[in-house]
C-alpha cells in the first residue's frame, strides 16, 4: 500500500471536503502551546471548532521539562480517547535536537540521551505524531559536535526508535556550512525510515517548511519595502517556470532539493507555508507545482500572542511576522483560512488546494473524517465557510463554455 493513500479509504474519497488542518502552529486566542501545563485543551477544541480546523499543536520542550510534559500528554491523550478534543488531532514538538536554532528558544535545543528518546517515542502511543529533528545535527558544523557521548545515539537509532512507536521525524533547522553534507543527512533518514518497522498511519518521514532554516542558493522571502521593490526582478531573473527537480541542486540548493526529490518520490510529506512573508508565494507555488500538491502540506507556524515557548516577542510594521531579539524570525501569525487565500492568488485552486490545505496532512497523519455528531452546528459553519469559495469555483469549472 502507498503509505500516502488514505488508511480509510481512497484518494478520491480523501478529495471530499475535509476539514482543513493545521499542522504546525504555536498558538491560539493568546495561548503559547509551550506552557501546556497550563494549556488549556477544551479551549483549544471550541477555538478549532469556531474556525472549522483541525489542529496538530507544535511545542517546545525544556530540558527540565521532560516529565511535566509527559503528564501533559497523558492528559491529552485521555480527554482524546473520551472524545473532548477531537478537533486537536495530535501534537508535535520542534526539537529538541536541531542543529540550528532558528527562531527556536535556545533553553529547548538539547540532545536526549538513550534513555529520553525512549521515553519521547514512548509518548507516540498518547498521541505524539511528529518531532522536527535537524538531520545534521550530529555534522562537525553543529553546535552538539563535541558534546555528544555513548548515551547519545545517532540516526541509525534514533528514527526506528520513533518509527516504532508511531513517531514521524520531521526534517528541519539545517546548519549552513556544509548543504551537500546535509542534503546526503536527508536522504540517509529517508532511506533509514523506509528500512524501519512503522507502527503508525500515514507517511513515514515529514518535514518543517521548505526554504526556511536551510541553506539556500536563492532569496526566498521578501520581508521589507526595500526587499520588495526589487522582488519582481529578482523572480524574474529565477525563471521559476523553468524550474525542474533534476535542476534544483544548483537553482536553489541540495537541501531543498533533497526534499523536493523526496516529496515527488512520496517517500515524505513536505510542508510549505502560504503567508507570503516566511516564504514568496510564487516560490511557494513552483515548490508545490513541482513536489505534487498531494505531496505537500500547507502549514502555518502561527502564534496569536506575542510570547512563544517562554520568550518574548515582537511584531514590527513590515510584515505580520513575530521576532526574537535580534531580529531573528520566531513564527507567523496568518491562520489557515488566510493562507488558503493566499495560495488561490498564485493559481492554486479546487483539488489542488484540498489536497493542500486537509487531503495531504489526512493522508500522512492517518487521520479519518470526523463524523457527524463531531461537528456542532458553529462548525458546520465555519466548515462550510472555509470552502465555500472553493465549491464555488468547482461549480464554475463544471459550466459547460458559452457556444
């Protein structure tokens, strides 16, 4: 069975209208998914309900923090099994084991040993489905080259240990020194996942957003009115139409072309945000035209509060970015909804689109369709609101041409 196919049902059954998902974000109505000792989970429900979303909340995880978290996920795993939360579909931890920050706090990038790598796999049983790991963490350019012993394991464990337990390694927060090293670390957990044992549903291996904390040989985002001005020039000198995946080593780099390559071979799912502000959106678009929309996954990296996994935040007149001091990109704050919209203007609609923003994430979860004493009458709403202008367009394609 191709692991990407529904475990429900068909590829056309996956296109009907599900709901949308989102399935890396750090934050709703104020509240920052790293304090989830105070997270509370029948809020986040009625918040997913009111927008028509599933959701797939992305913690960070201090080092000291370990046991509290896995209370934390006892706890959800239990209101999940009760049927109280079935709009929070599973959750998802960005670390610890990324060799470059990124907009990550420092306090949670730490290497487990054996034994708490046990424990975090341990955890796919209450509901943990995915964990970002840099596949260079263990390259000489790392900051763990060094600090690494025999109670820290490498790959070859480390992803059959998650496999195993229904965990997904999610490929992310690259160093920059050595691309064609890291791209081989790509393809090497690839390669290491599809010879492993999987206890779990859906695809094997996803990843963090493309384009974002990796090296790249183009200028993928354009942030400022200065960057902006020159932007149309610049895209035109990329010749975007004319890219190929044989081609992308040396257009944009051999780590986004690793997972572009992977992602077309459906042997991961890969995730690209639709903001326009981490990623251009015809960047964005090319990516999803050449990985396959039934590849790809449209995620968000949304915060709604200006603190994020104990740190504080600002938002400066530019973009709707969040920033750590320093200027350092923290997360976004567009929900789905709006990237939806955003994807439509760079010529990504109906199918496509479904397969984008809910078919893919139901596929490479291994999620089912809520039935219908699920859905309270605000959701049904906010369901049929969210593809309401998708239908529309279906219809319109449908029309027979004026003779």
């Amino acid at each position: 069975m191709n692991e990407m196919e529904s475990p429900s049902g068909s590829r056309e059954q996956i296109r009907t209208p599900l709901l949308p998902v989102e399935v890396h974000c750090h934050g709703f109505a104020g509240v920052d998914f790293s304090e989830f000792s105070l997270l509370d989970l029948e809020l986040l429900e009625r918040v997913c309900a009111r927008e028509g979303v599933l959701s797939i909340p992305t913690l960070y995880l201090h080092h000291d923090r370990l046991g509290e978290f896995e209370r934390f996920m006892h706890r959800y795993d239990a209101m999940r099994r009760a049927g109280r939360v079935p709009h929070v579909v599973g959750v998802a931890l960005e670390g610890p084991l990324l060799s470059s920050h990124g907009g990550t706090p420092a306090d949670t990038v730490w290497a487990p040993t054996r034994s708490e790598w046990e424990r975090l796999a341990r955890l796919g049983e209450h509901g943990l489905c995915y964990m970002v790991v840099s596949p260079d963490a263990f390259s000489p350019a790392s900051h763990f080259h060094g600090q690494t012993f025999d109670r820290h394991p490498g790959f070859e464990w480390i992803v059959p240990m998650l496999l195993g337990h229904g965990v997904r390694p999610a490929l992310g927060h690259f160093n920059r020194a050595d691309p064609l090293l890291s791209a081989r670390s790509v393809e090497d957990i690839v390669d290491i996942a599809w010879d492993s044992e999987w206890r779990g549903r859906g695809t094997r291996v996803v990843t963090d957003h493309l384009f974002n904390d990796m090296p790249l040989l183009i200028r993928h985002a354009f942030r400022t009115t200065r960057a902006r001005s020159t932007r149309e020039a610049t895209l035109a000198s990329y010749d975007l139409p004319g890219w190929t995946l044989d081609a992308m080593d040396e257009i944009a780099g051999p780590v986004p072309a690793a997972i572009m390559r992977e992602a077309a071979a459906g042997r991961i799912a890969a995730c690209v945000n639709f903001d326009g502000e981490h990623v251009d959106l015809a960047i964005a678009g090319r990516a999803v035209s050449l990985m396959g929309p039934e590849n790809s996954m449209m995620m968000t990296d949304r915060c709604d509060s200006a603190r994020l996994g104990g740190q504080e935040l600002t938002m400066g007149e530019e973009n709707g970015l969040w920033y750590q001091p320093g200027g350092i990109v923290a997360a976004g704050s567009q929900p789905l909804a709006r990237q939806m919209r955003n994807a439509t203007g760079c010529g990504i609609e109906g199918g496509p689109l479904r397969e984008l923003a809910s078919g893919t994430a139901h596929r490479a979860f291994g999620l089912t369709a809520l039935r219908a004493d699920q859905l309270p009458d605000a959701m049904l709403a906010a369901h049929h609101e969210a593809w309401a202008f998708l239908d529309a367009e279906d219809t319109a394609g449908q029309q027979a041409p004026v003779a």
